[in-house]
C-alpha cells in the first residue's frame, strides 16, 4: 500500500487532555495562579506527560531555551464570535468578509501590547529574536524562562527519553493577561511533521506492476481465487482528473478565477517540470503562465530530522490533483522551513497574513493526544483570522482508521481535530465504464497474500493496513453546525457534553482505487532522475480533492466560501452528496494487486494480494452520517449548489 499522508509526531503518545471548551477554546488564561496572586495562568502549558512519577530533577540554570509568547490580539473572543458569524449562512453576517488589513486592525495585537510584551520578556532577561503578527519569539536560558513564565522547568521522562518541561503551568503577568495567547517552546519534546514512510521518495523510484484495470472492473482477476463468492477486477492503474470530475459532479465548472493554496515543507525542485507533464500526459488542460506560485523561505531546516525529500512527493500530489479537478483554479504552493508546528505555522500565517488564497488544503497532522493545548490554540487563532478574511482550511482525517493499531489508543487526528477546519475523511472509489460513478466504500483495508499454491488467500480477509482517520475528539467541543446532524452516540462517546466529530465530508483515498501521479524520482542506483508514474492514495489525495471541488463551487457562488462547515451541514440529507457506506452493493468488495517486491521492476518478484474494501479498523461508513465519511461525498448537483439564487 502506499498511502502518503504526512504526520506530525512526538516520541510517544502523551496522556488524554482534558476538553477544551469556554474561554480557553478562545485562548483567553482562565483563572489566577493561587501562588502568584498577581500573574494569570496559561492553560495547558505544562504537557500531559511532565508528572510528579516522570520528574528527574530541575533542568540547568544555564540550558538554553527558545520559545514563542502567542499573542492573543486586542479582541479574541470577538475575533471567535464573527468567525462564527460569517461563516453561517443563516447570520446576517454571513459573507462579509474583512480584508487582511482589516482582520489585524480589527483583532490583532496593537503596538502597545507588543511593545509591553517584549518589554516584559527582557526584562527576565530572554533575547527577543522576532516579531510576528501573530508571535514574539525569544532565547535565553532557563533562569531567565523560569523568571518570565513563573514556574520550574524540570526534566521528565517521556517514552525512553527525557525532556525539559514546566513543573508547573506557566504564567503571565496580570497586566498582561489579555495580551498573551500562549507560550510554546517550553517544553523540548519533539512535535514536528515528518513524511509517512509509505510515500515513495523521490530519490528511490517507485512503480505498479499491474496488471491493471483502466476504470472499475475492466479488467477480471480471472485466474486468481475468487473473494467473496466471485472473481474480482484487477486494482485500477490510477484515476485522473477527467474520472474524478465525472465522479464528484463537476459539470462545467473548471475553478476559474479561484485561488488555491497547498502547504507542507520543504519544495520538490521539479514541481513545475512534473505537474506541466502529468497534464501534458493525462488529459488534464495545460498550466498557463503564472498560475502555479511557490511561497518558500529563504533557509530550510531539520532537513535531516524530517526527511525532507519525503515531502516533495506530497506537494506534487497535492499539486497535480487539485489542477485535474480544478483545471483553471490559481494554485499557490507554500512550503514551511520545516516539519515542526512552529514552521508550519508560519506557512498557514503566510496564507491569511497575505491572503494568497480562499481555500487552503493541508495533509498532514497526528494524533490528538500528542497536540498540547498550546499549540491547539495557535492553531485555531490562524483558523479564527482565516475564516474572518473568508479563507477556509481543509485537513486530512488520517490513514489509521481509529488509530488503535498505530498508537494504541482510539483517537482522532489533529489538526484536523479543530472546530475551525473541515476535516475531509476518505472513500474507496468505482467509476466505471465512460466515467460513471458506480459507487464509493468508507477506506479501510484488509489484506491477504495468495497461496503458495495459488489456489487461494492466506487467511482471507488478512489483516487492517490502513484507512481514513475518524471517531470522536476529547479535547474539542461539539461545535453548533454538528448538533441534530452528527448521532449522539459519536458527538458524546466521550463526554455527556458531546465533542467534535471527525470528519466532515469526505472524497477518494484508498490507494488501490487511487490516483495517478507523475513525479521525477532517480533510478535504484541513484546515478539518473526520470519522470514517472504510480498509483497513490490516503487522505493525502482526500483533501486536495475536496479543495478543488470547492474551488468548482467557489466559481459557481461568484464569492468565497470561507470556512464551509457551517454550509456543508446545512445540505446534509439532500442529493447533493452521495451517502457513503461500507456495504453499497450488498455483497463484499475486493480488488486483486500484483505489486514489484522491491518497489520498482520485476527483479525482486512479485507480491499478489487480495485487498478488501470497506473494512476500516472499528469505524463504519453507515448510511447517514457517520466517522468515517463525514455527511458523505460531493454528487452530482453538489457543486451548483452554491450558486447564490
């Protein structure tokens, strides 16, 4: 399988956060500290993991230490409140959306609270080394942190390793309350976005074997074993554009004067030559001068440490799928220095502090319980500011199903765990014949090897390998546009309250119903580079597809769309989306593969498999909505629906 979903990570899986709700949702400190009666709390900023049963001690005065003070702006329940509002149809403010320059003026920090901030900072004795809109960054040693944010960093056991973090929750000055989101940075555990190891990198060429087939069933794995009391087609050779247009209803529509941004890190040094090809080759309309933009930094880092080549394979297919959907859309690629929070932070700040576009898609991320408070609520204060200019942000739910066999725990995925995002969830996809849509499966793969004999599949159906991310939040509450819609016993699964339920909607994934892509890898002896093709898949292609579908419905609306999760429920139930389920024929579904053992010719042997759809770890695509597809997949009639009457 090769899935290609990017992931943010940490050594280990820290413990359960409690649930974000009320003011500190908001990013507003909560409460006082009872042994500093004149600073306020910064919640969650001492991590799960830093407990009196890990503690190993004070960390060294002189140890150095770089952290981010978050600042909270001028109005942060205010920036909340008409994110909100304009992004629901039914206000009297949806739509009217500010201005980049009017966002800042209207939420963001002031020159005072800035100045005061970095006053307050060197006064402890930090270095300012940035300002941003959105942060003031600092070093210094740990007395001079520990005088700032008034507690003890210590070192802690986390996994086989040991960390720096706060003994305690960190702290601002009273005065300063309103002015400080957060502080990251204090603790020392990684958090950082590495490629999964599925993605073929560029470097190492990767191939099909085939035999394929050209759409659904085409081609009859007839002298393999039967599953599931028939003969199966062959897996397809990869859907292009013209299949998945057909699929998700794009009539007419090309995304024509929409603008699109894509971020990861990092920048694959062959992406114009690539996607120009893939078009060139695949029936997709040609790139016209200008309508593909690199945002880049000046210097990478970590380059080592995230695998940065293992990127460039997620830019070119985010590239190359949002043009076959959305031939005409304006796609800007913005890539982060590297694969920690902190630079892909920066690269969504870039997107809304410029506005370089309305609609933003995002394939990476990790498990819930690894996303500190702080960071969560760095993240939503981007989203919040996105949704005020009219900017929406679309995450991929995960290729781990519920996470169990990959974490050991059920959970969701994050940032696509936010309330301020759609979080697109993944299908197993048949178009057949003249591009018809015969029917999608939620993703979830078993997998069973052939006999040795031939006559039939080892353990049939195998085992779990991966499918589309989903489930119930513990740390987001159930946001307004869920209720009525998502069934009680998802949005309250861990809470009397209810909680966020990923995801939102949902598009193909499944890599043996997936999509091709054409990238310049090096041949195994790494001594020549060649373009060439492979099928891929994972929510990696869920989310670029559903930015380029709304990039379709943005052309028909004539506006932005902005953050769409309020619109996107308020269609559930009506024929616009297809109700995905894991059981759309009324018999089970399989695909036959024969894959190259060493990922590239016929040298090392061949594998064959029997992969089964519809099978996604305990999640089920059921009809209505479920967390596996969300309210379910773009129709036909989807797109039009937009356009304002």
């Amino acid at each position: 399988m090769r899935s290609n979903r990017a992931k943010v990570r940490a050594v280990s899986v820290a413990a359960t956060l409690p649930m974000l709700a009320g003011a500190l949702a908001l990013g507003i400190p909560v409460a006082h500290a009872a042994d500093h009666p004149l600073r306020d709390l910064l919640a969650g900023t001492r991590p799960a993991w830093a407990t009196a049963k890990a503690d190993k001690g004070a960390t060294s005065d002189g140890a150095r230490v770089s952290a981010r003070v978050n600042l909270a702006g001028k109005d942060a329940a205010g920036l909340a409140a008409y994110a909100k509002a304009v992004s629901d149809p039914d206000s009297a403010s949806y739509g009217k959306y500010l201005t980049a320059k009017q966002a800042q003026a209207r939420f963001g920090a002031t020159r005072a609270q800035v100045a005061a901030v970095k006053s307050w900072l060197t006064a402890a004795g930090l270095k300012v080394t940035g300002v941003t809109r959105h942060y003031v960054s600092v070093t210094g040693d740990v007395a001079a942190a520990e005088k700032a944010f008034g507690t003890q960093l210590h070192n802690f056991a986390k996994g086989s390793k040991t960390y720096r973090a706060p003994a305690s929750t960190a702290s601002v000055p009273q005065g300063l309350a309103d002015a400080v989101l957060t502080v990251t940075g204090l603790d020392n555990a990684p958090h950082m976005a590495t490629h999964d190891d599925e993605l073929p990198p560029p470097d190492t060429v990767f191939r099909n074997a085939g035999p394929f087939s050209s759409y659904y069933g085409s081609k009859t794995a007839s002298t393999l074993p039967s599953a599931y009391g028939t003969k199966i087609p062959y897996a397809v050779k990869g859907y292009t554009g013209k299949q998945l247009r057909a699929a998700y209803g794009a009539g007419t529509r090309t995304g024509k004067g929409v603008r699109v941004a894509i971020t990861d890190a990092y920048a694959s040094p062959t992406i114009a030559y690539d996607a120009g090809t893939y078009a060139k080759r695949n029936g997709d309309a040609a790139w016209k001068t200008g309508q593909l933009h690199q945002s880049l930094p000046a210097t990478y880092t970590n380059t080592e440490d995230c695998g940065a080549s293992g990127w460039y394979g997620e830019e070119t297919l985010d590239v190359e799928a949002v043009h076959a959907v959305a031939p005409a859309a304006d796609v800007t690629y913005v890539g982060a220095a590297s694969c920690t929070d902190g630079d892909l932070l920066d690269a969504l700040g870039k997107v809304v502090d410029n506005h370089l576009a309305d609609i933003v898609s995002n394939s990476w991320g990790e498990v819930e319980a690894v996303q500190t408070p702080d960071l969560a609520a760095a993240y939503d204060q981007v989203f919040q500011l996105g949704a005020v200019e009219g900017i929406g942000f679309y995450f991929s739910s995960g290729d781990d199903g519920d996470e169990v066999a990959s974490s050991g725990t059920k959970q969701v995925d994050s940032p696509a765990n936010s309330a301020w995002v759609t979080a697109v969830g993944g299908t197993s996809l048949a178009v057949g014949k003249n591009d018809t849509y015969l029917w999608e499966t939620g993703w979830g793969t078993d997998k069973a090897v052939l006999s040795a004999d031939g006559k039939s599949w080892t353990d049939f159906p195998g085992a779990f390998t991966s499918g589309a991310g989903g489930g119930t939040s513990r740390t987001v509450a159930e946001p307004d546009y869920q209720q009525g819609v998502v069934p009680e016993a998802l949005a309250k699964a861990n809470s009397a309250n209810g909680n966020r339920v990923v995801p939102d909607i949902a598009a193909i994934a499944d890599p043996n119903t997936g999509f091709l892509v054409g990238q310049t890898q090096s041949s195994p002896d790494g001594k020549k580079q060649a373009y060439s093709e492979y099928r891929i898949g994972g929510t990696s292609l869920a989310a670029p597809t559903i930015a380029a579908v709304q990039a379709l419905a943005q052309e028909a609306r004539g506006k932005a769309i902005g953050f769409a999760n309020p619109a996107i429920y308020a269609k559930y139930g009506s024929k616009v989306y297809h109700d995905v389920t894991d059981n759309p024929t009324g018999k089970g579904l399989a695909v036959a593969r024969v894959d190259f053992v060493n990922g590239y010719d016929a040298t090392g042997g061949l594998a064959t498999s029997v992969r089964s759809l519809g099978k996604d770890s305990s999640l089920s695509a059921v009809k209505g909505y479920d967390d596996v597809t969300g309210v379910g997949t773009p129709a036909s009639g989807y797109v039009e629906s937009y356009r304002r009457r």
